[in-house]
C-alpha cells in the first residue's frame, strides 16, 4: 500500500514494487521550500539518506518533512503489519516517530550498511536489497496479518476480524499493537481515509465518496479526513 504524498513542490517522487511480497520501493528528492505531507497508511518505511539509515514508524497523523533542497531519499515501504517482523522491533514503540536504524540494530551493522547503500549506484535498490536479505533470516510475518488488513478494507468489523482467526477483541487488539503500531480500530480508520482518498482523486462525488468508503455521511468523511490528515479534503485535493 503506498503512502498518499500531497505535493505542494515539483518535488520528483518515483514508485515501483518490490521484489518483497507486497512492499513498495519509492525514492524522492527534495527542492527548496519543500513540503510534504505524509499521510497515516499503516505502514512503516525504512528509509536511506546520505549517511543516515532510519525508520518511519505507523503514523497516526499527517508528518511534514522539512529537509534541505537537493536531499535524496530512497525507501522501502513494508505492507502494512509486517515491517515489525523484518526490523525486529513491536510498531507501537515507533509510532508517529522517526527513529534511527542504529537505535534499532546494533549500531556497527548499521553502519557498514549506510556505508553500502551511499556508496551504491542505486541507493534505493541497494537498500531493497538490504530488505530482502534481512527478510530471509527472519520469520516471515504472520499469515493473520493479510487477513486482518483485507478485512478491515471491506469494511467487515473488529468482532468478524477477531472470530476469523480465532481470537477475542482483545488478543486482537494487543497483536494489533505489536504488529501496526495501534489497535484494529484505528487501523480501519486510517484504511478508510485511504479508501475515501483514492476515490476523490479519481473524480468520485465527495457525497459517493463518503458512503463508498464506508462513513456515515459526507460530514462524517469530513470530520475524520481533517482528525487524521490536518486539512480539510477539498484542500488535499486541490493540492
């Protein structure tokens, strides 16, 4: 699932899928006066910058990078639920921060592999590469885990995603936490503000807009596009 980058700059953004099952890999280069909001998906990024390798953790809320002009980045955003896995780290103890890979491995690691992807051609296939070789000495993340976020898309409710694979509310919740970084409910909130967004960037009435994804009414959407993303919907669409 990718991120919904609001452009406010020509800020090049480039996308494409990863050899990891269900991750993307995007690279981006920031220009001066850069804005760009980054909008709560479920999902985490390990991130490469010249020098510094780090890891965006579940967002809650829009985040506003504000880098210098000409800074590069490359990333590897993880399938909402499984980055926990790979990194070795529960989600909860990196929501709504960006924190450094060395705070996460062993610091010396990280840095011969900062070393790596800045002296690569490709930074952002040297860090994907990172990526799948970490995935291969690791479990692979839990099967539930693709389930649980197909459930919660289409709508079905916490209590059915539970009965599915056999927990209560509250074993789900808990793995919920350790896996996207909050509960099940959360999760469908942010999985819906995506639903609700690809559909009026694709020229759906915002009125369709709202019983599509999934909201009450129309001032429902209202009241959640603005809770999670900081603006009003109009506005992220005009940008």
């Amino acid at each position: 699932m990718a991120e919904l980058y609001v452009d406010l700059s020509p800020t090049p953004y480039r996308e494409r899928a990863s050899r990891l099952a269900g991750a993307v890999v995007w690279t981006r280069t920031a220009v001066p006066g850069d804005v760009a909001p980054v909008l709560p998906d479920g999902c985490m990024d390990l991130l490469w910058t010249e020098g510094r390798l780090f890891v965006a953790g579940p967002d809650t809320r829009a985040y506003v990078s504000d880098e210098a002009g000409g800074t590069r980045f490359a990333g590897i955003r993880f399938f909402p639920g499984t980055a926990p896995s790979y990194l070795g780290v529960p989600a909860h103890e990196l929501r709504d921060q960006r924190v450094d890979l060395a705070d996460v491995w062993n610091a010396g690691a990280v840095r011969r592999l900062t070393e790596r992807v800045d002296a690569a051609g490709d930074p952002a296939g040297a860090l994907e590469a990172l990526a799948v070789e970490r995935a291969a000495d690791v479990e692979p993340p839990d099967p539930w885990l693709r389930g649980a976020v197909a459930g919660l898309s289409a709508g079905r409710s916490v209590a059915s995603i539970a009965d599915a694979v056999g927990w209560s509310e509250r074993q789900l919740h808990r793995r919920a936490l350790a896996a996207f970084g909050y509960g099940p409910k959360m999760l469908a909130r942010v999985l819906r503000l995506q639903r609700a967004l690809r559909l009026a960037r694709d020229g759906v009435a915002l009125v369709d807009t709202a019983a599509l994804a999934g909201y009450a009414d129309q001032a429902h959407l209202a009241r959640e596009v603005r809770g999670l993303a900081g603006a009003p919907l109009g506005e992220l669409l005009r940008r």
